[in-house]
C-alpha cells in the first residue's frame, strides 16, 4: 500500500494549521527557518517577513526554495514541496491578522496583531509556486 497523499489529500493538508519549515539556499549550507504561511488548494504557499533582513535576501534571489509541514502526533503526516518564488508585495495587515487569528486564536491572535501591525509597514509577503511534492501518510501504513 502506498504512503502517499493524493493530490487533494496533500493539499488540504497543507492548507491546516501548521507551522511551516522554509529552506532556501545560503551559501554552502541551506538556511531553514520556521514560518507562519498562507496556502489554499491549487495556489502559491505564501509567507511574510520583514524586508532587510538575511532570510528576506535569500527568498527574494532563490531561484527556487523548499517548504515543509508536517503532523507532529500520531498518524505521522508531512507534505514537502519545492518551487519558485514566483512573486512578491508588501504584507497586507488583513491577511497577516487573518494568520495572527489562526495561529494563536482570536482573542492571543487580536492581541498579538495590535502589537505588530504598525511593523508591517516593512514587511513583504511572497508566493512560492509548488512544482514538486513529496508526501508521507504514517496512517496509510495501518490502513
């Protein structure tokens, strides 16, 4: 039996609630960070942070970056795609409020966006285009 997602499976998957592992190359070693992102089935994954800083550099020049979530509880799921950063805008504080509510609740989610919302003035907010999925289902192994 096969531990592969299908299609609609690994994107409802990456469109939950999880916190994201952005890789984009820096040097001789990758740098991976940690991210709050956006996606929704069949469009880009996109992901915030704040301009002049080295991760900003590094996705705004990749040709190309990885990104994985995964389940940390059991079944074991994850869902790893390659691509590239096809676009990028200044972070809209609707959209970045919208994740502060979805990673922390309303109520922790209200009070976090009121604390950085005015920062956001030197955010950008990219669109990485997936191109290349790899999927696990550590359920689909019990099924």
């Amino acid at each position: 039996m096969s531990t592969s997602m299908s299609v609609e499976e690994r994107e409802n998957f990456l469109a939950g609630t999880h916190i994201g592992v952005l890789s984009a190359a820096d040097g001789d070693a990758p740098l991976l960070v940690p991210i709050w992102y956006g996606y929704r089935p069949g469009g880009d994954i996109r992901i915030s942070t704040s301009s002049g800083t080295r991760k900003f550099e590094l996705i705004r020049t990749a040709v190309s970056v990885g990104f994985a979530v995964q389940r940390e509880t059991m079944p074991y799921r994850y869902v790893s795609v390659d691509g590239p950063v096809v676009g990028y805008e200044p972070t809209d504080p609707g959209e970045y409020r919208a994740w502060s509510i979805r990673y922390l609740g309303p109520d922790q989610g209200e009070r976090f966006f009121a604390v950085v919302r005015d920062g956001l003035d030197d955010w950008v907010t990219f669109r990485i285009r997936p191109e290349r999925w790899r999927t696990f289902d550590f359920g689909k192994e019990f099924a």
